[in-house]
C-alpha cells in the first residue's frame, strides 16, 4: 500500500523529465517534426492522468474485498500509459540521436 502512495510522488516526476527534454529540443526541430513533438509532449501530461487513475483503481482493489471494475480499470489505464510511454521515450531518444548526429557545431 504504501508503495502505490509513493507511486504519486513519481507520476509526475518521469513525465515531466521526458517533456523537459522534448521541450529543450524543440528549437531543434523543424516542420513536421515540431508538430509531432508537441503532441508527445501533451501526451506526457495524459501519462501522469493516466497514472494517477492507474493508482487509484490499485488502491481501491487493495482497500475493498467485494469484487468490482478495479482491475480492468487499472489494467487499461496502465496499457495506455506504457504505450505513450513507449512512444515518448523512442521520440526523445529520436530527437535527441538526430540532434546529436546532424548538428552543425
């Protein structure tokens, strides 16, 4: 239990580091690829929601012992945040790779 309240503390912190750095290349950036760029960093902001509700529903299957929704709700909040995760974490390591390697410096 008290892991999933620690839980709150982080599920706000990886997705604001990844949008940090999405938004520290954005200058970077040109076209297409911007616009892209702003989308993953509002999905940062849909991890953290969905993390929150993730955690929700993990706590309620711990506090009650009738059987309930809790766990589908969980599982597909937790399905939607690993996949933007994903998505997120490849486009920084896109971004951050093209940067390195086209710079003109």
């Amino acid at each position: 239990m008290l892991s999933l309240g620690l839980d709150y503390l982080f599920l706000v912190l990886y997705p604001a580091l990844i949008a940090t750095g999405l938004v520290l290349m954005t200058s970077k950036l040109t076209g297409t690829l911007t616009a892209i760029n702003k989308m993953v960093i509002f999905s940062c902001v849909v991890i953290s929601l969905c993390d929150a509700i993730e955690n929700y529903a993990l706590i309620q299957i711990i506090l009650s012992q009738a059987e309930n929704s809790n766990g589908m709700i969980a599982a597909i909040f937790a399905s939607i945040k690993f996949a933007l995760l994903g998505i997120a974490v490849l486009w920084l390591l896109f971004v951050a790779l093209r940067y390195w390697f086209f710079s003109k410096e």
